[in-house]
C-alpha cells in the first residue's frame, strides 16, 4: 500500500517538477559552495549564507524592506522574459529571441519617455509594439521559410541591440554613455506605484510593474490550460502535422505564439526602464542578460507559469544575495559565477523529471512481475 502511495505521489507531474527544481538549486548551492571553499575556506560557509539571505542582511527592518522591493523591481522583467520563453516553448518553439525583444522593448519605451516625452501607459505600448515586431518577423520566417527560430532569434538578437544603441543617442546625456533619467526628464512616463512604495519603505521604483507581472503570470496560464486557442498551440508544439490534419492553423499558431512571446519580453523591459531603476547605455556590445536568464527561469519553474513566478525570484534572489559578498574575500566577479552555476543547472530540472520517470516506471514493473509470481 505504501509503494502504491509513493508511486502514485512521483507521478503527479506538479510535484515531479518541484522536486526536481529543488534539486537544481540544492546541487547548484552545493558547487557554489565548493568555489567558496577553494578560494577561501574560513569565510566560506558565511558567503554562502550571505547569498542566500540577500536582503535579509540588513539588521534594521526598514533596511530589509527597502532592498526587497529592489529585488521584486529585477524580478518582474525577469519573470517577464521567462513567461516569453515558455509560452513559446509550448508551441515547440525555442524563443532564443526573448533577448533582443527584450532590447527592442526598452529602446521603445525609453524613446517614447525620453524623446517623445510620452505618458506611461503609452510608452508600455511602444515596448510591446516593438517586441511584437521581432516576434513577428521571426514567426514569418520560421513558418513560411522553416528559418530555425533559434538561428533567426540570436541574429535579431544583435541587430535590436545595436539599432536600439543608435536610436537612444539621440536621448543620452551630454557627458556620459547612460540615457537621460526618467524621473528627472519626464516624470509622466514613470509606471505608477499606486501605495506600493510605501509597502517597501518609501522604495520608489516598487511600481505596479510587480504585481502586474504575477497577474500577466496567472492569465498565461489560464490561456493555456483553459482555452481552444492554449489547447491549439499546445497541439502544435506537440506535433505540428496532426495539428494540421485536425484543421489547426500551424503557420498562424507559430506567427501568433513567436509575436505573444515578443510582446512579453518587451512588456518585461518596459517594466525595468520606466521604473527609473535603471538607465541604458547606449555603448553596450552585449545583450543584456534578463533574457537569457529567463531561459533558466522557465525550466526551473517547471515549464509552469505559477512555478515561473516563484523561480524567477529565487533566480534573482541569489543574483542580488551574490551582490553582499565581502569584496576583500572574494573577487567581484563570484556573484556572477555561482549565480551562472545554479543557472546552469536549471537546464537539468526535465532531465531530473525524465530520470525520477524512469525510476518510477521500472518501480511498477518490479510490481507487476511480483504480483504475477505471487499468481504463479
């Protein structure tokens, strides 16, 4: 009765995905670690819980709300990027793309507060506009030429980064590379926080960019488990030529679905941008990498839009907790790498999923073959 329990709790497919997202990060946090221990043994267990704790380092509770709510400000276009990548990921497309629709949707919104100087909610529509833009040209490619989405999204990649450095010169300050500030040239384009600020002490970048992103979160996931267009695109990722003997639209699924996921990561930017939280600088030579983290957020989620949201977090969570480490320690650059380590890692959650599968198959096997000797 027990085994029969235990086998029938590892093929709920939600809680697969928990456990194998918790072994990512439990193994991740282990290699950090070990990294830790090498360059510096006798500080090692205290970074490792610095990372962890982030925020929570702050003895003064005012402290540790503020910095809090700068960890949501990087979570919401972070869980952005990462709905993009996963909802096209349904249709059997891998959105590589993401980073520069990304890209393309803050040199929208920063143009349109900082030149046009446009009210918020219209410069949250440029962003989308321009996501959708790349997302579009991609899905053409992709659906009438068969132009791999991932060739064609890295190559988008570089060439939004670059337009978008030319297009936002033109509202870059005089003395230096960073765009002008928001706040300060046009407050009107600043996404409003509706009291959240005051959630976080007085933390003026908290907007209803966050609570917005878990909201957008929730609808991904009912459009895709609750509704004849989710159920299509799912059918298309699934197999593409059933799809169209059972008289789907495949060509409009991989346009439609490539143009939602641009919209998305474009949505993301404009999210960050029109906080204040951050300026562009338009002499980058690389895409930035809320995109590509993204990717490591939808599979830790377990390809899920809610798991999505609480991974985000956590991804971003370390990232900021690797920010605390004593810099006379470690060198600088151990944030990045141990946060790279666990990111690295989240490829792995489907295979850990596949190998608990495995096990559990082989389980019920055993079972049977015990039951039919007990017959005998």
């Amino acid at each position: 009765m027990m085994k029969k329990q235990k086998t029938a709790i590892l093929e709920n497919e939600a809680f697969l995905s928990v456990i194998s997202s918790f072994l990512c990060i439990v193994i991740g946090l282990f290699l950090g670690f070990l990294v830790l221990l090498i360059i510096n043994p006798a500080s090692a267990a205290e970074g490792i819980v610095t990372i962890l704790k982030n925020y929570l380092i702050y003895p003064s509770k005012p402290a540790a709300l503020k910095y809090f709510g700068s960890t949501l400000v990087k979570t919401a276009p972070l869980l952005m990027c990462a709905l993009s990548i996963q909802f096209c990921y349904q249709a059997g497309l891998f959105n590589i793309g993401a980073a520069g629709q990304y890209v393309a949707g803050a040199g929208a919104a920063l143009y349109g507060a900082l030149y046009f100087k446009l009210p918020w909610l219209v410069c949250l529509l440029m962003a989308v506009a321009a996501g959708v833009i790349l997302g579009c040209i991609a899905g053409i490619l992709k659906a009438y030429f068969n132009v791999n989405e991932v060739i064609c999204g890295i190559m988008l990649n570089w060439i939004g980064l670059y337009l978008v450095n030319m297009l936002l010169v033109r509202v870059k300050e005089a003395t230096s590379p960073y765009t002008l500030g928001v706040a300060r040239t046009n407050p009107s384009a600043l996404l409003p926080t509706m009291g959240l600020d005051r959630l976080f002490s007085n933390n003026k970048y908290v907007t209803i960019a966050v609570p917005l992103s878990v909201l957008i979160a929730i609808l991904i996931w009912i459009v895709l488990n609750k509704t004849v267009m989710g159920y299509e695109i799912r059918g298309t990722g699934l197999n593409r030529d059933a799809a169209r003997y059972a008289g789907m639209k495949e060509k409009r699924n991989i346009i439609m679905t490539l143009a939602i996921g641009g919209a998305l990561a474009g949505l993301g930017a404009a999210f960050l941008y029109l906080t204040g939280y951050e300026q562009w600088s338009t002499t980058q030579s690389s895409v930035p990498g809320m995109g590509f983290n993204g990717i490591a957020a939808t599979f830790l989620g377990g390809l899920d839009p809610i798991g999505t949201v609480f991974a985000s977090y956590f991804i971003q969570h370390i990232t900021g907790g690797g920010s605390y480490l004593d810099k006379t320690v470690y060198p600088s650059q151990i944030s990045d790498l141990i946060s790279a380590i666990i990111i690295y890692l989240c490829g792995f959650v489907l295979f850990f999923k596949l190998s608990i599968n495995r096990r559990v198959a082989a389980s019920k096997e055993a079972q049977r073959a015990e039951k039919g000797g007990d017959k005998a």
